[in-house]
C-alpha cells in the first residue's frame, strides 16, 4: 500500500479522514474498524458529511467524504478533517488509558554581571519520565480554558492540550498560580508519519497510540508544579557565581595595581611561605589542590575567576 497523497500538507491531504465518527456509537473509529464503502456508519468528526470506508490495495486506507452525487446529506466538505479526527481519537485513545512519555523539562536563567559579563546557567526542572494518568476527563475548563485532557499524576492536576496548524495552544495555560502540570502535544508530524513508508502495514490508530506513548519532540512543557522553585534554586546558584566572579576578578586587578606600583618602588626579596590549599569551581564543580594564591587556577575552565578557596590542607 502507498502514502495518503503525494503532496504532503495540500488541502486534500487536511480532507483525508484517518478517523471517523461511528453513529451507531459514537465512537471515534479507524477505518480498519468498519465495513468497506459507503455503508461503513460514518460521519466526518468535522463536518458531520457521511464518510465512506477506502479499504483497497494500492493506496494506504482511509475515509473519504461521501460527494454530492452520493449522498444528499452532504453539504460542504470541511478543509482540516485530517486533524480533526486525528485529535478527537487521540483524546479518545488516552481517554481509555495508555501510559506517556513525557520529555526533561529544561530552563535556563541568564544575568549580566556587574562587571558587564553574562552568565547563564541551565536547570532541570523534571526529567524524562513514564506517567501513568489517574481518572482522566475530557472538555475541563482550566484556567478558564477548555482543555482537552484533565488528570491527576501523584495528587497533581496534570492537562494535555492538542495544537495542530488550526489550533493553537492558548497563553493562559502557559501562566499558573496553582501548581499543575500542562503539557502541550503537537499533532503536525502525524500527517507525515501516517504517509511514511515503514507505516504501510499499521493501522491509523497503532501509529497515533504509538506516537501519543512514545514519541518525545512533539511534546512541550508549558507549566510544570515545581517550576518556581527550580528557577529561584538556579538564581541562587548564578548569583553566587556572579558574587565569586567578581570578587576574583577584585583581586586580581587589585594585583595589577600591586606590581605597578612595586615596580617603581625599591626591591625586598622577602619570602612569603606558600600554603597548599583545596578550590573548587563553581562553573564545572571540579575539585583540585594547589599553592595559595598562585594554584587557583581550574584546570578545566583554565582560568581561576570562577575558583573558590574550600579548605587550607597545610
């Protein structure tokens, strides 16, 4: 069996209905699910147009709607069914309960120090993970917003918010007070994973469980319960670089100006014992021992402006 269509993303690839909408039921079903033709018992999700069943041996199967010609109830043919349906069974697939993967959720924070320097340091907020939802419910208003999917994971509201290229996710989930997971899913790689080759022997509803389990890039954290805190810990942290940034960076022009003034100042050898001495730095937290002040310097990062004095040894 070949591809959906050969021209990927036109408007009659957004007609093709991978899904349609039994009456007998109505449940979201593939076309594997139902009789072949026009007597398959179902409408588009859309556009409510009877639907017919292609099941045949060349091209890959799917529903078509039912033309004029056909049937007096169609009316117009609706321009995005291919998402449509997409997401109503995808709703329907999580709805009867599938475990999800869900991606790290990494931020960043970024300052410019006083000296005019710009630091930045990357956090982890959550990491790659396994969940499994607990009572899921469709169509909850969230945030005065009608989400698609409302959960809980470990006493936590949890939401699932579809976005295709008709629909886009809107900023209110992306802005909490309460601490709540939102995660968005984006079906657009859908289109191209139903036409691709290694999918001609699956059906539409194996590729989308598949896809709503396992696949990772199309999934983005727009909110996350621990969130702040993660952001407030990481501020510490680059503060705390910045502070010892700058004051070896004190130090050291304070030593600039040390030699240039011994250099016009009579010599006296005096010899100053050196202490052996433990560093630390705060960039790659690497952990080595050397002769204060001279043995400060990180042999990662190659410089001692982010070095800081942890213990005296002798």
């Amino acid at each position: 069996m070949q591809a959906l269509c050969s021209r990927r993303d036109s408007v009659s690839d957004l007609q093709l209905v991978p899904f349609g909408l039994r009456e007998e039921d109505q449940e979201i079903v593939d076309v594997s699910e139902v009789i072949k033709g026009n007597k398959c018992g179902c409408i588009c999700p859309s556009c409510e147009t009877p639907l017919t069943a292609r099941q045949g041996d060349v091209n890959q199967w799917h529903f078509a709607h039912i033309t004029r010609k056909s049937s007096m109830k169609t009316k117009d043919e609706c321009d995005f069914s291919f998402f449509v349906s997409v997401r109503l069974m995808a709703r329907q697939v999580i709805i009867k309960g599938i475990n999800i993967d869900l991606p790290a959720n990494i931020d960043y924070v970024g300052e410019e120090s006083p000296s005019g320097e710009y630091f930045s340091e990357v956090f982890e907020i959550s990491s790659e993970q396994t969940v499994q939802l607990s009572a899921p419910e469709l169509d909850k208003k969230f945030n005065h917003v009608c989400v698609d999917i409302l959960a809980n994971i470990k006493g936590f509201p949890f939401v699932i918010y579809f976005s295709h290229p008709n629909r886009d996710t809107p900023e209110e989930l992306c802005h909490q007070k309460e601490k709540c997971g939102v995660v968005e899913i984006k079906l657009d790689e859908l289109l191209s994973l139903f036409q691709a080759p290694e999918s001609k022997n699956k059906s539409h509803k194996k590729i989308l469980s598949d896809f709503l389990q396992y696949n990772l890039e199309s999934k983005l954290w727009l909110f996350h319960p621990r969130a702040e805190s993660k952001r407030y810990n990481a501020q510490l942290s680059l503060r705390k670089t910045i502070d010892i940034y700058e004051k070896n960076l004190a130090i050291e022009l304070d030593s600039e100006k040390s030699i240039s003034w011994n250099n016009h100042s009579p010599k006296v050898n005096i010899e100053i014992p050196k202490r052996i001495a433990r560093y630390e730095c705060v960039i790659c937290n690497a952990l080595w021992e050397g002769k204060d002040p001279d043995g400060n310097k990180c042999p990662n990062c190659k410089t001692h402006l982010y070095s800081r004095l942890v213990h005296y040894i002798t």
